[in-house]
C-alpha cells in the first residue's frame, strides 16, 4: 500500500489512522470514520479500491465537485468514473459498460440516484466489493447538514448484504455517530476516531464593528490567496462580492437561489483560481477538494458548532498556516431566532435552539477556541495554551501594509511554477490543485531540484506525475536556478513534512468485556459465541488491547492446525508486511480473514510475551 501511495499520490508515509482504515476495508470490515477535513478521509477508500477485486462505490452529496474529484484521480493514475444527472444518456451508458467490463475501480454517485430502480438494478449487475458513503452527517436528522436523499442508503443492506461500508465524515457529535451506526446497520463495525485538532488553523473571532472594512484589510493583506466568506442571506452573499468587486478585490456570490449552471460556474472558476474569493450561503463547500484556501471568514453567526467547524475546515487542506475569523454581534443571534419561532416541529425548534446557544457560547469565550471545539466533538484537550487563537495569542488588527516574515522558499520561483500549472491545467481542463498543490509548488521552490530523481523526492509528485508534468516544473527550475546561480538543495524525506506522533486511543466499554472473558481464558471463538459477534470484531478487541499493552495471558489460544499456522507465519514473511489483504492473496481463497487474523494475533502475542 506504500508503493501505491508513492505512485499514485507521491506520498511517502499514511496520516495517522489511514493504515488501520485502509487494512479494515481491504479485510471486509464495515466502519464510521471520523476525520477532520484535510485529515484524508479519501485515501480510505481510495487506495482499497487499487486493491480489491472488484468496483468501489461513493456515495457524494453533491454532483458539481464529482468531475473534480474523478480529474484528480484520473491524473494520478487511477480510473475512476461519475454517474449523475449531468451526463447525457449515451454517457451514462458508456460509464456504466466501462463499469460492467471492470475498466473503472471507483464510481462516483449522487444519493438520489439510489432511489431508481433502473441504477439498484445496474449495481446489482456489478461486483461491487466497497460502499463509501462520503458525508455520512447528511444522513442523520440530528446532524447540522440533514439530507433526505441520503436515507436511501439504507437499501444498500438489503441490496448487498456482504459488501463492507466506510461511512465518512469530518462533522459528527455522539448523537450524530450513533444515527449513522443505526442507518446504515454498522453496528458490528469499527469506529475509527483521529484527532480532529487542524493545528494549521487560527480561530479568531471579533465584534461586528466596520466589519465590511475589516474584511477588505484582511483580504488586501494575502492577495491572490482563496478566501471563502461565509453570509446569513442569499442578499448578503451577492452585497458583499458586489462591495468586494467595487474595492478592486474580484469575487463572486455563489448560493441556492442560483441555477445550478450559474452556481456550476461559479464554482469551476473559484477551483481554476479565476475567482480568488466566493461570498457564500452554507450551500457553498461541501466536499470542496481546493486545498489552499487560505482564509475562512463568517460575517454572520453560523447555524451551529457543527457547521462553523465543517465551513473552517475548508481551510488549509495542504497543511499550510490559514485564518479563520467570525465577526460576532448578539444582534445576529436574533436573525436566527425568526427563523427558529417560526418552526413547527417543538423537537426541532429545541434541537436549533439548543445548537444556537453553543455556536454563541463559543463567540463568548475567555479561553481558548481550540479547546472548545474539541471538547464539543468529545476529544480531551489538556494543554494550557493553543498558540493558534485570538484568546492563546492575540494579534495586532492586520493592516494591508504589514503579507509577513519572509518566507522559507523562493517566492518569485513559485510564482514562476504557478504560471506553469496555471498553463497545465487550463490545456487539461482540470483544476491547479490537481497538477500540484501549493505545498509541492513550495517545496520545489524551496530545494530546487533540477533532475527527475531529485523531483520524485518531492511531496505529492508521484509516478504518474512525474510523467506527465515533471519535465514541465522542471525547465521552470532549471531556467530559474541557472540565472540566479542557484544549486539543488539536499531534499529530505518528505515524510519529515508528514509525521505526527501515533494517537492512542482509550479502549472502549465493548473492548473491556471482550478483555474480561479472555481473562476467564476463553478463546476467541468462544468469546465471539457469548457477545453474538462476529469472531473477527473479537479479534480487532483482543489486536486493541495487546496494542495497548492491555492484554492478559494468551496462552490458552491455539491455532487447530500447526501446518496452516505455519504457512500463514511465512505469507507474511513473504510480504513483509502483517497486513491481511496481501497474506490472503499470497494463500489464495483456501484462507479466510479471520483464519489469518487469528494467526496474526497469536505471533504478536508470542512476541509480546
């Protein structure tokens, strides 16, 4: 999966949590993952998909960011389709001969698709060997992002009880987790929780005085940077581009009370880095994949913690330093109480209210924002000072004279490498970010390399990259380092950009039962018959707990037959790797998943014994 993720994406090393994702999928395990955006809740299903037999499924809320999405993947190697209402039929029936045929791994659907009984009909025609359900929020009633469509997905069980599904999403409180587990039937799968800490992210929030004038400072101090502006009204959204465009800062509203062409425009040319800045209802962001916007304003108060969370999130995807900022009037929280009196359903009015009051109680704050936020999605935060907001460390009001400590790479270079993108992607008709990121454009400017083994050591230019737009970037370099005198600099492993320290995790109630009967010394069969699991969800426990260095004496586990212990112990020599997926294809289908899980358990075990 390394290799993989090398070649297709230019990645060296997994983001905490993907490995145990990605070896849960490939393993047949259904899961809820929770992820902040940016976390890279994508290459969950993505790199899985390279590897199963079959075709993986996802379900996308939204069509307008499917072609998008489909781009990227197909740039970096990887085929992948959309079906939706944006095709005409001969296009649909070219996707779908091309799915039939096996010529696609991963096909994009909108949820309400599900609802026709000619697209459940074509699925079941298919093999099908993953469900991704990107957003998963959108299926709970409880969530800040409720979508009725996304209740078909509950077909999904009947229609193919044995395919594994990955609910995803990077917005979910307690509430909201349990009503995706219930929906989708992923009661006998894994939860995967990382840290929803955006370290790259400022939170500030300030009083909704001159606040127009504030926001042209703001922007006028990072020109040519993404901004998204969040606004309470449709009206709000197209005053604010119109004052923005008067001020010589080019923006453009976008909204639901636009066609879905204008809207479909609006948002091509903001991702082509035509538009720099979009005034926006919520309507606006939802499974956006630009990752340099570097600024997120809210000029009015949002619907609820879940929802400035999810909008902030669409900051600094590639891990680069991006402000958040939220001008706050109390006066705001009664436009929302209109809205609110005027609901019918008392269980819905109360749910609002009460989603209203935190979104306040975070405006008001004396300590820190970060800590707040992760409070409020269950996650302990102990340290005393965040560093990244306005309460932890107070700014001085930005001023358009002061865009900042110079920085560490080549700025006329990397200008010079996003006119080379810039010319790139309009030839392929795709977005910037999908030739390269911001934060490969930086570090070339930063190392300068000026060979093809030298630009492979560069975060995020894999193989089929390297191909297709290496040679490109590297003119550009070279030109650039000979008429400046300028050597290549020594590139370290762009897994030193990457790294973070492992997240433990506490084990859950479910976990210590399991702990409990082991003690008694049952095995792990025996265990799975008394808790009516399945023996695989036994051994994840009993993996968990030796982890932890949790787990009591396991000597009373024995594998029934020496000679398939044995030549499970060598498939994963011969792989190097404990991973399941690539010992079962090493032994061939005389060998199931929980047989080598099992094994697995045991030799890990022996040597922590």
């Amino acid at each position: 999966m390394l290799n993989l993720l090398k070649k297709h994406f230019g990645y060296e090393e997994f983001r905490p949590l993907q490995t145990e994702v990605i070896e849960h999928a490939l393993s047949g395990g259904d899961a809820l993952v929770l992820m902040p955006t940016g976390g890279g809740k994508s290459l969950c299903y993505q790199l899985p998909a390279m590897k199963l037999p079959g075709l993986t499924i996802v379900i996308s809320p939204l069509i307008a960011l499917m072609k998008d999405q489909v781009d990227a993947l197909r740039a970096n190697g990887i085929p992948a389709a959309f079906l939706n209402s944006s095709l005409s039929f001969q296009d649909i029936e070219s996707v779908e001969s091309e799915a039939k045929r096996g010529a696609i791994k991963l096909l994009y659907l909108a949820p309400e698709r599900l609802a026709n009984p000619a697209t459940r009909r074509f699925l079941q025609e298919l093999t099908v060997s993953l469900f991704a359900i990107d957003e998963a929020h959108c299926i709970s009633e409880w969530g800040h992002d409720f979508r009725p469509d996304y209740r078909n997905l509950c077909l999904l069980r009947g229609l193919f009880p044995q395919t594994p599904v990955l609910a995803l999403t990077a917005t979910a409180n307690a509430r909201v987790r349990d009503d995706i587990i219930t929906q989708l039937g992923l009661q006998s799968g894994r939860v995967f929780q990382s840290s929803f800490n955006r370290s790259n992210l400022n939170y500030r929030v300030v009083p909704k005085k001159r606040a127009f004038e504030r926001l042209v400072r703001e922007l006028k101090a990072r020109p040519d940077a993404s901004a998204i502006i969040y606004c309470f009204s449709r009206k709000g959204a197209e005053k604010t581009a119109a004052n923005l465009s008067a001020n010589g800062i080019k923006a453009a509203a976008y909204h639901a009370g636009m066609s879905a062409i204008q809207r479909t425009r609006v948002q091509e040319r903001f991702i082509r880095d035509e538009v720099p800045v979009i005034t926006a209802t919520i309507a606006f962001g939802m499974g956006i994949d630009k990752p340099d916007v570097r600024l997120v304003v809210h000029l009015d108060l949002p619907k609820s913690v879940e929802g400035y969370y999810q909008e902030t999130g669409r900051a600094g995807r590639d891990g680069l330093p991006s402000e958040c900022l939220l001008f706050f009037s109390i006066g705001d929280r009664f436009k929302h109480e209109l809205f609110i009196r005027e609901m019918e359903d008392l269980d819905e009015r109360q749910n609002v209210r009460r989603k209203l009051n935190e979104i306040v109680s975070y405006c008001n704050l004396t300590s820190c924002r970060r800590k707040y936020l992760l409070n409020y999605f269950g996650e302990a935060w102990n340290q005393q000072n965040c560093g990244c907001c306005d309460i932890c460390a107070p700014q001085p009001e930005v001023r358009i004279a002061e865009q900042t400590a110079a920085p560490d790479f080549d700025r006329e270079l990397f200008e010079k490498l996003r006119v080379v993108r810039r010319r790139l992607s309009d030839a392929r008709h795709v977005p910037p970010y999908v030739i390269f990121g911001d934060r490969t454009l930086q570090d070339m400017a930063r190392y300068f390399p000026q060979l093809q083994e030298s630009m492979a050591k560069i975060f995020g230019v894999g193989k089929e990259k390297l191909v297709h737009y290496g040679g490109e970037f590297l003119k550009e370099i070279q030109s650039h380092a000979q008429a400046k005198q300028i050597k290549e600099r020594e590139i370290p492993s762009s897994s030193a950009h990457t790294r973070s320290p492992k997240v433990r995790r506490a084990m859950s109630n479910t976990v210590r039962f399991t702990i409990q009967l082991f003690a008694d010394k049952r095995t792990p069969k025996q265990i799975a018959a008394v808790r009516r699991l399945a023996e695989g969800t036994i051994l994840q426990h009993l993996e968990q707990a030796l982890s932890l260095g949790k787990l009591p004496d396991a000597a009373h586990v024995v594998f029934s037959s020496p000679e398939r212990f044995d030549r499970i112990a060598q498939a994963f020599k011969k792989t190097g790797t404990t991973m399941l997926a690539p010992a079962q294809a090493q032994l061939g289908p005389a060998y199931g998943y929980d047989e080598i899980r099992l094994a697995r358990f045991i030799l890990k075990a022996r040597e922590q014994a």
